[in-house]
C-alpha cells in the first residue's frame, strides 16, 4: 500500500522528479538546508547545519549514495517567514528539490504551499506543532509532536511539583507552535485541576515591547511560569526573574533545550524543567547518542542541542530513502515512510505514513550548568 503522502498531492514524483534525473553519475546530490544562521532563534539553526554536516561528511565517507556525495547547499532564513520563503525560492531556481527546514513550525506553514507546487520534500529536523500532526503534504519530521508533551508538562507540574497556579508566556514570531503548545498545556492543565492565571504573547523580534509585558508578572503570585520561547528568550526572561526577586517555579518547552540556555542563563536557569524527546545525558543516553555527542564536540568544539541531533538523523534517514527509492523505482515520499533499518542517536529512524515521528521522551532538569534526565516518560507522538 502506498502511503498517505504519496496518495496526497505527492503522486507525480515517481514520473515528473527524481534527486539523481538527467544527472551525470558524478554530480553530487544536492539538499538545500533552510535555517536561521543568524538572529534570535540562531541556536536552531547553527546546531541544525552542523548536525547536517557531521552526518554528510560521514555519509560521503562510506561512499555517499549509490556512489554519489552529498552535497549541503546553505541558505540563512534569519529566522523569519519572509527569510525562509526568500531562502526556499532562491534554492529552488537553483534546481534543488529536497530541502532540510525550515527550522520552526511557523516557517514551515509558510513555505509548504511553494515546496508542493513545486513537487518538493520538506524534511524538518525541528518542527513539532501539534497543527502538523497527520497531514497529507510535503512534509517529513524528525521531531515528535508536542501533543504528548503538554500533556506530560501538566501532569509533572501539578502531581510532581504541587504547583496548582501557572502563568504562560509565549513568543508569537514562532506562533505555529508556541500558541498551539501554550494553549496545549493550558488546556491539560485546567483538565486536571489546575488554573492558568494567565497567558502572555510577545514578540522577541521586538524587545521593547516584550520587556514592559513582564512587569504583571510582577504581581502575578502564581506558583509557576511556562515560557514557550527560545533557548536565548528563555534564559533573559529567567535572568528578569531573578532580578525581580520571583521566586516561582520555571518551566520551558521543547523548544528551549539548547546549550544556550545555560550559557545566557547562568545560574539564573539552574532547575528550569522541560519534556524532551532528545536525552543527552552522558549517564542515561543510548551508546549512539554517546558516540554522536562525542563526534560533534571533536568537530565543533560544543554540545549539540536537539536541532543538532535531529538534523544529523534526518540526514541519515534521506540516505536510506535515495537509497530506496533508486533501488526500487520508489517516489522519494514514499521511501521516506519505509525505510524501517536505520538507527540514529535517538533511536529507530521511523516515520508514519503521514511523515510524523514517535519518540520516547524525558522528563529533564537544569542543574550544575546541565540538563538532566529526571524521569522516563514514554512516547510521544
């Protein structure tokens, strides 16, 4: 049976595109990587290229694919809508059709109307809004959805933590998922008993106008913040709080899991607490994630984040569809959905048919400038 991305509007690729048609055997296989290199959501995109990289660099090593290198085409989307829709067209004249990114769910949204006309595979390291979940399109995640996650966060916060109130700020430059994973979590939350006081939007595109928006938290009293944002906004709202003296649990996203949170925080960020589905741990991770861990900081000199190790799996998992679809006459969608063989750092390379990934996740912990695993969840979806 085919799947539901090549029954969607996907179809065509088996007879109209192919990465290697009308190539000399010795061209190189081109994928276009769509992140922000520079501005606020940076983090994203630097680990995510360098991810990309390692596992290029280690693709080509063993011989590439069916003989033919990667080759990894860069655009800096500068973390903005127009950015990406700017990088994606740009790369798209050049001939690419398989793109790595865009970085955030919001860039995603807008960009998957052009890769479809354009009978391209969108292949997101990072996006995880819940709005994406089982949809019949061009895109391919490497991120599990944050619908278990909220779930999850709630349920810790209130049983394990005891804290009945919240308070939830979100950053609207990345609405896609930051509003679907606020009200996500509210809504779990209040399911089970708790009460939102309040919710908050900002913009980190424009501090001046975020900065004024905290004061009510000020006066709030509430036993607990959630701040959907960045690993940089995250760590400078925390570094706000203890300057003002609030004293209420922190709680972040997904989003926020990034050597930067420490290196921005300080000791401002020491016990913030997320779900997330990438465990680094060097005393809880899988021998993979070690040896990846590893290899990264031989090669770039730091940590990696989540962005690091989903672009290097979604590297990993496009070989082995080029691999696929070469060897049995597959559209690229459809090997990208049956490829079942391959094990990355987080484990089994495995996609639904709509091209959703589920992972295990983990309850962590900042403490001593690290994140640490406090818990094994389960998996999410």
């Amino acid at each position: 049976m085919r799947s539901m991305k090549s029954m969607g509007i996907l179809l065509c690729f088996l007879v109209s595109w192919g990465p290697l048609k009308g190539c000399s055997f010795k061209d190189p296989v081109r994928v276009g990587f769509v992140g922000p290199l520079t501005g606020r959501f940076s983090d994203l995109g630097i680990h995510g290229r360098n991810g990309a990289m390692l596992a290029v660099e280690a693709v080509n090593a063993s011989g590439g694919v069916q003989g033919r290198s990667l080759e990894l085409i860069l655009a800096n989307d500068q973390g903005t809508v127009s950015g990406a829709l700017a990088s994606v067209q740009r790369l798209l004249s050049q001939g690419l059709r398989v793109f790595l990114g865009p970085m955030t769910s919001t860039q995603v949204l807008a960009v998957l109307p052009t890769l479809e006309q354009a009978n391209a595979v969108c292949l997101s390291p990072t996006a995880s809004s819940q709005v994406l979940d089982d949809r019949a399109d061009a895109l391919f995640r490497m991120a599990p959805s944050d619908a278990v996650q909220v779930e999850a966060l709630a349920k810790h916060i209130l049983l394990n933590r005891h804290a009945r109130t919240v308070v939830i700020v979100w950053d609207a430059d990345n609405e896609a998922f930051a509003r679907a994973y606020a009200e996500g979590f509210a809504e779990a939350f209040r399911r089970r008993g708790g009460i939102v006081l309040a919710q908050h939007a900002f913009r980190s595109s424009r501090p001046s106008v975020w900065k004024p928006m905290l004061q009510p938290l000020e006066h709030a009293g509430s036993e607990a913040i959630l701040v959907v944002a960045s690993a940089k906004d995250t760590a400078y709202l925390c570094q706000w709080l203890a300057k003002k003296g609030i004293r209420a649990a922190v709680f972040t996203s997904f989003w926020a899991r990034s050597p930067e949170l420490v290196v921005y925080g300080g000791r401002t960020v020491e016990g913030v607490e997320l779900v997330s589905a990438v465990n680094v741990d060097p005393e809880t991770s899988s021998l993979q994630m070690k040896d990846f861990v590893k290899a990264y900081r031989h090669r770039f000199g730091k940590d990696p984040n989540h962005a690091a190790v989903f672009s290097y799996e979604a590297v990993l998992l496009l070989r082995g569809a080029l691999e696929r679809s070469l060897s049995g006459h597959l559209p690229l969608p459809t090997a990208l959905t049956q490829v079942h063989d391959i094990v990355g750092p987080t484990g089994p390379l495995r996609l639904t048919p709509f091209g959703d990934r589920h992972l295990p996740c983990v309850m962590e912990r900042v403490a001593q400038g690290r994140f640490h695993v406090l818990s094994h969840i389960g998996e999410t979806r």
